[in-house]
C-alpha cells in the first residue's frame, strides 16, 4: 500500500483558534500524526466560535479532524515538562502564540531546537517574532487590515468591509504549511537539521496583494476600493440581472471580450480596434460595462449563464451556502463529505484540497472530544495512572 505523504510525520499543535489549527488540519489530512494540546477545563476556544450544537462548535467537526486532543495546563511546570518530551520526539511543533510566550515557559526556539536539533517549528504571530511590532497582539482582522486587504474591501467612499471570512489567518496557515514542507525537505537532504519557521498575519495577508506597491512605487498610485470591479483589468464586474440575481462576468481575454460583445448583439465594440487590448478597454470600462449591463438586465440569471457558457465565457452566480451543497459539481470533486457530532449527529464538512492522484488526503478520524487522547498520550511518554489522577485533582490535565 502507498504511504501518505506525511506518514511518519509527528506533529505537536500548540496553537488556538485559527492559523495554527488550520495549519495542524493540512498536514493531518496527508498522513501527520497530530498532537493537540489544549488547556484543561475550556479547551481550544474555537470550541465555543460561532453556532453551537451541544456546547460545542460545528466549526470545531471540520478544523480538527484526525487529530488526536491532550489536555496539558502549559502554565505548570508539569505541563511544560510534557510539552519538552512530546517535542523530543516531534518532527514538527506548531504554536501561534504572542512572542515572547513559550520564552516565558522556557521553551523558546534556542532550547527546544538544542532539546530536538531534528525539529521544525512554525511560529505564527501577528507581527512576526522580530521588528518594532512583534508584542502587539495581533489578530486576522487586524492583519488583513495592515496587509492592505481591507482597503480595497468594500465599495468606493464607504466603510471598509472584512471579507466575512478569517482570511488572514487562513492565508498564514497556509503559508505555514508551505514553510514546514519546505523545511522537512531541507532536513531530508541536509543531515537532519531542522529550521524555524517565522509567520506574520499580516505578511501573509501582504503577499497576496498582487501589484499593489509596485504600482505605487512606479506610479505614486494608490489603488482605492472598487466595489464588484476589477480595477486595470476590463471587463470584469458582477452584473444584475432581470430576476434581481447577479451573474459575475470575466470577460477580460482579448479573444473573450470580442466573444462577449458579439453575444450582446454589440459587434461595434468587438470590431472597435481601441478595445481589443485590455489597456485600450480600461479607458473605456464604462462604456462597457453599460453595454453587458443592459443586456444582462433584460434576461434572468440562468438564462445569462447558459448563453455565456456556451459562448465559452467565464461566468457564474454568486453561491451562498446552501448553493454549495447542493451543487452537483462538488459533491462530485468530493467537496462536500459528511462527518459525525460527539452524539453521532451527521454533519457536512469541506472536502481536502489539494488533490493528489496518488497519495490523495483522506479524513481518518473525526474531531475529537476535550481531553480524548490526554491518557494514551501521556501513557506512551512514561506517565503512570496514579501521577495522571493526582495530576486531573490539579487540573494540570
């Protein structure tokens, strides 16, 4: 049988919430073998975000699937004492502390890297481990706030507006995988030596902003807000149609945009030699997106959608939730999948993304309850039923 890609891999998961714990969630999904510890009594606090079943979080049934949970009070010195030996044995340790945390815990990079010269650690922060910022706290919001994303949130002279999703922290996650990857390889072929790994949320929101700085490095220019537009790039806007509905339109290939305007019945502007270049379109954006307005506007949603298609246009609707599960196109791509409550309540969680062909991820396990896994893990590090039950009297576990 093929080995998961990951397989082998131990993975101790100090942190809370969303970067860490996303970050924990890839790599058990290929073949880790995650460690999660969580304060005695709450638990990860996500267990309580959003909508609740039972006390506990649904959101918590996709995070932290094929995880295994350990209840450790990191504040005693019995708890770090635990901590040391699981990262002894760890391949990878991942915390989204505030810096400066597991220094305080003597645990700080320096002594755990000398205690497991093997070992990666990712650390994600809001501001990073270095610069005048890093004892800021620092959340998602805040971070996509600096990143420069949530300028550009929202349309022109209003508020801006958060994405609706914890973007930033997703966005660090995954860089996080990326750099933990990176640096299993880099051990594999350079003796065994593991690295740290230094995560800002607000460099990682920062990363994805495209042309950002360079066009104000060589323009003075600051790009502003455009509501449902793609500024410079034309055209490309979400457009009402005659059932209220909004079809999104990309019609912003050369070869696309003439196919668009012959589909309007507006082959004036596909001949018009001055847009046939996307530079040529943006001075003209308005004229054109008046032109698929008014012709979007007369013709339900399903209607625009299906001539646009067969035109070979890249289009859609705007999907809410219950739009995506119900399309048949995920449930085919395996992105809708079904798991189970504590109760055995059934309950619908996103698919694995990326898709491998050989070695795909696979759900092993499902989330795990508070404290499931804290006996078994601290019986394979040495730690006796008696010094466990004195230790549950302390809430030390």
């Amino acid at each position: 049988m093929t080995k998961k890609p990951l397989e082998g891999v131990r993975v101790l998961e100090m942190g809370q919430l969303i970067a860490g714990p996303f970050a924990g969630k890839m790599l058990a999904e290929f073949g880790a073998h995650v460690t999660k510890i969580e304060p005695p009594g709450t638990g990860d606090p996500l267990r309580k975000w959003r909508l609740l079943h039972e006390g506990t979080s649904v959101w918590w049934a996709a995070q932290s699937r094929n995880k295994q949970s350990l209840t450790l009070d990191l504040r005693s010195a019995e708890g770090q004492d635990i901590a040391r030996k699981l990262v002894a044995e760890s391949d990878v340790l991942i915390e989204n502390f505030r810096p400066g945390t597991l220094e305080a815990w003597g645990m700080s990079w320096e002594e755990l890297h000398a205690l497991n010269p093997r070992l990666v650690m990712l650390r994600v922060s809001g501001y990073g481990q270095t610069g005048p910022y890093r004892d800021r706290p620092g959340f998602g919001v805040v971070a996509e706030a600096m990143g420069g994303l949530r300028h550009l949130s929202g349309e022109p002279g209003r508020t801006p507006v958060r994405v609706g999703v914890s973007i930033g922290d997703s966005l660090s996650a995954l860089h996080g995988v990326i750099g933990i990857l990176l640096a299993l390889r880099h051990r594999d072929q350079n003796g065994g030596e593991g690295q740290m790994i230094d995560v800002a949320l607000y460099e990682s929101v920062f990363n994805m902003m495209e042309s950002l700085l360079p066009e104000f490095s060589a323009f003075g220019a600051v790009r502003q807000p455009a509501g449902s537009s793609l500024p410079g790039i034309a055209p490309s806007n979400a457009y009402r149609c005659a059932d209220g509905k909004y079809a999104l339109i990309a019609g912003n290939g050369d070869s696309i945009f003439r196919r668009l305007m012959d589909l309007i019945g507006r082959s004036d502007l596909a001949d018009d030699p001055a847009l046939a270049q996307n530079d040529g379109r943006v001075k003209q954006v308005q004229r054109i997106d008046a032109a698929i307005s008014d012709w979007a506007g007369r013709q339900p949603l399903e209607d625009v959608l299906a001539a646009l298609n067969e035109a070979r246009i890249p289009a859609g609707k705007i999907y809410d939730v219950a739009d995506i599960a119900s399309d048949p196109h995920y449930h085919a791509r395996d992105m809708i999948l079904e798991a189970q409550l504590p109760d055995g309540t059934p309950v619908l969680v996103p698919g694995i993304v990326p898709k491998l062909s050989a070695t795909p991820g696979a759900v092993e396990s499902f989330a795990p309850t508070l404290g499931q896994h804290t006996d078994a893990v601290l019986e394979r590090v040495g730690i006796d039923q008696a010094t466990r039950d004195a230790w549950r009297s302390r809430d030390i576990i």
